[in-house]
C-alpha cells in the first residue's frame, strides 16, 4: 500500500514537472533566437546609416567596408541593395536568395522566424529598409548561421533535463516519506492487531495517533480490543472454574472404582477394569479440553505411537457403549506408526466415534480402518471411521466442522454439534486434521489424518506406505 500511495503522489509530480519543463524548454529556445536576432537588428541598424550615405553619395565604398570589417569580426554575411533590388554591396552574401529582402524593399521590416526546435534552427535573417527623408532607397540584408543558437538551445536543455532529473529523484524521495508518514498510523493498527493475534491481548494503539478521521477508527479498535481481552478473561476464569468443579468428581469417581474393585469377585474383574480405564480415559478428555481451551501446545508431549494399537483399544472400550450397534476394526496388522500426543488421537477419535454411533441405525454398522500412507506422498497415517447411517446432504458437508453447527435433518438426535469441531481442533494442534467424505452406499465418512514420524525406534519410517 505503501508503493501504492508513494505512486499516487509520484505521478502527479512527474507530468507537472513534465508540463512545466517542455513550457520552459520552449522559452528557453525562443529567448536565445530572440536574443540574438535583437543583436543582429542593431547591427542592422548601424549598418543602415552608412549604407543610406552610400547610396545617396552614389558610392558603394563607403559601405563595403564596413560590410568586410563585420564579416572579418562577426562573420556574418550581409549585402546592400538598391530601391530596384540590384545587388549594391557585399561581403560574400548574395542578397538574391534571401526572400526576405522583398519585405524590406517594400518598407516593411523582416520578421524574426523563431523556432522552439534546436534542429529546426537553420539562419537567422535580418532584412532593414533604408530611407533617406522619407523615401526608400534600399535595403540592408544580413544572414547569419545558427550553429551558435543551437548549441546555446542544446547546452540549456541539457542543464534543464539534468535539473528536472534531479526534482524527480527528489519528488521519489517525498513521496515516498509522504507515503510513509501517511500510513503511520496504520502501520501502529497493523502492529497492535499483530501483537493481539500473538497473544498480547492488552496491546493498544494511542488514541491520538493520525488524523481525525483515523482517530475513530482507533478508538473503536481499542474498544474491540478490550472487549476481546474482557471475553478472554471470562473465558479462562471459566476454565479455571470447570478445572476445579470436574476434577473433584472425577477424583472421586475413580476412588469409589478402586474400593469396589477390592469387594468385586474375580468374574467381574474385566468390568471393573474397564470402568477403570473410562475413569482415567475421562481424565486424559477432561486434560485435553482444557489445554485446548487455554491455547496450550498439546503437540509438545508428540511421540512415536501405534496408531493401529490405540484405535484397537479404544474400539474394544466402545463396543460396551455401542449398544445395538456393531463396530468392526480392520487392523493393518504390522502396524500404523504416527508422531502425536496419544490424549490428542484418543480424544479425536472418540468424538469422532461418538458421533458415527449416534447417527447409525439399530443394528447399523460402524466401520473403523486404519491406513499407514494415508494420501500417497503426505507422510500421514488416516483413521477412518465410516457409519451406515442417514449422511448429510452433499451442501451441508462443509458445515460439519464448525461449532454447535447441526443439520436440520438430525435436530432430534442429542448432541450440541461440538464433536466434529473439537476433533478438528485437537488433530490441527498436531499437524494433522479432518477429512469428511460421502461414501458411496450411504452414511458419512471422517478420515483422521495425523503426521507419521521419520523414524521409529531408530528405523526409518516409509511415508510413502499405501494400503
């Protein structure tokens, strides 16, 4: 924007210095002819005196060598002829071919033919008549060359184009400091609004920076500001407060399941077990959100994991929730190693499971297949879970990630429409992400994409494995 402005002010500057200049240019040719046509017209008159005694004395010495001293000092050709045109005097220059001599010889003085143009510049005539009481008797005619006028014109333009070059480079250096001063000010809103997306939620602008116009716009910006920190704020007090109220429960949850596996027999010892992990699952869920909610980088605690081991698991913990609905886990069999936090995959996974079951049918069928590749030459390893169920339509796909976003279709169905957003979330906080598909048959289908490692247990890992 910058550039932008500088050339807005540039241009202007440039065609008024190039209006001006040629205006210039033209005065300064038509001076220098002027200049020295007016030299030529004295000199002219000078030699009009000795040429009206020539001609009235009836001798033509007299003049001539005043003509030869002028054309051996000036070296300007010029001639004096009588009231009948013939050729009087000379020094060399032959008055026939100087069409100006008519005017003179009819009692008018020859006009200056003045040019602007340097090379258009070819002599410069003088034609004065002589009178003696009243009466014409002849005509003075001097020509002289231009050469010199040209040069002058040359040398004065030259002077004029290296000035003007010089206002140009001065009218850049301006125009760009103009630029600069000018978008002071927003270069300050372009800071403060930097430093708020860098996490700095009390970064200001001074309300006094800019115009007045500009001031209002920074004073609703500073007000937006605050109320993004105010909100903020509320939102991590918020956070705080569900931390506390949550872990008290679950603390207690997970003692109660600890005294009633001491007095449960050993038949329902699997039970207990798997209460166990749900209670300790809910706490790595419960770790998981609220780092997400306070903006914390849950891709520090990445390592190398089994993909395919974990989504095991935790479909083998689902299939005691899936009532009446079946899950089947097509494992890769060596194998699906990724770099991610493991609370960051469980806690997608879930929500996305969470969700195929909700939307399948009685009996429906919900399909779970990891694949280590995942899109050939992305180095990413895919979960993919895909339900049988009523799908969206194909307009609504893109919606299914945003939060407490849901399709009409399913407003009977519980949920709040946060499970597709908070999956989205977590994997994006560890390279990865979500991909949701319309398969063919019906249903949905949600690809979990994660970044498989370089190595795993000192060996490389291929990124190019495909199933």
């Amino acid at each position: 924007m910058r550039t932008r402005l500088a050339i807005i002010l540039f241009v202007p500057c440039v065609l008024v210095l190039a209006l001006l200049g040629t205006a210039y240019a033209g005065n300064v040719a038509r001076a220098n002819q002027q200049e020295v046509y007016l030299d030529r017209l004295a000199d002219a008159g000078y030699l009009v005196i000795t040429a009206r005694q020539s001609l009235t004395a009836d001798d033509p010495t007299i003049v001539e060598g005043d003509l030869d001293r002028y054309r051996e000092v000036y070296g300007v050709a010029a001639a004096v002829v009588d009231q009948s045109g013939a050729t009087w005097a000379s020094n060399g220059l032959d008055p026939q071919e100087v069409d100006e001599r008519q005017a003179a010889l009819a009692g008018r003085r020859g006009e200056a033919d003045l040019s602007s143009l340097p090379w258009k510049a070819d002599r410069v005539v003088v034609a004065e008549p002589v009178y003696d009481g009243g009466d014409l008797v002849g005509a003075v005619v001097t020509v002289s060359d231009a050469e010199e006028i040209s040069r002058s014109i040359w040398s004065s333009w030259g002077i004029l184009v290296a000035a003007g070059l010089a206002m140009c480079v001065l009218a850049v250096v301006i125009a760009h400091r103009t630029a600069g001063w000018v978008l002071r000010p927003v270069r300050a809103v372009d800071t403060a609004m930097g430093e708020i997306g860098r996490g700095r939620l009390d970064a200001r602008i001074p309300p006094s920076t800019g115009p007045p116009e500009l001031r209002e716009v920074i004073t609703r910006f500073n007000a937006m500001a605050a109320q993004v920190e105010h909100s903020m704020h509320r939102q991590q007090e918020f956070v705080s407060n569900a931390s506390h109220e949550l872990r008290n429960p679950l603390n207690a949850l997970m003692l109660r399941v600890e005294d009633l596996a001491l007095s449960t027999p050993p038949e329902h010892a699997t039970e207990v077990a798997h209460v166990r992990a749900e209670a300790v699952r809910m706490a790595h869920i419960l770790d998981a959100l609220l780092l997400l909610a306070d903006d914390a980088n849950l891709a520090a605690g990445a390592h190398p994991l089994d993909v395919a081991d974990l989504v095991a698991r935790r479909v083998d913990s689902w299939r005691l929730l899936a009532v009446g609905r079946e899950l089947t886990f097509d494992d890769p069999g060596d194998g699906a190693w990724a770099e991610l936090n493991p609370i960051v995959l469980e806690c997608a996974f879930d929500a996305v499971l969470d969700n195929a079951v909700k939307f399948s049918p009685d009996g429906g069928r919900v399909e779970v297949t990891v694949t280590g590749g995942g899109t050939p030459g992305t180095g990413a390893v895919e979960v993919v879970v895909r339900d049988h169920g009523a799908g969206v339509p194909p307009e609504e796909l893109d919606r299914l990630a945003e939060r407490f976003w849901r399709s009409p279709g399913h407003s009977t169905v519980r949920g709040s429409g946060l499970g597709l957003a908070i999956a989205s979330e977590l994997l994006a906080t560890g390279g990865g992400g979500l991909r949701l598909g319309l398969p063919d048959g019906g249903g949905l289908e949600v690809r979990l994409c994660v970044p498989a490692p370089t190595a795993v247990g000192g060996a490389p890992v291929d990124a190019e494995v495909t199933s």
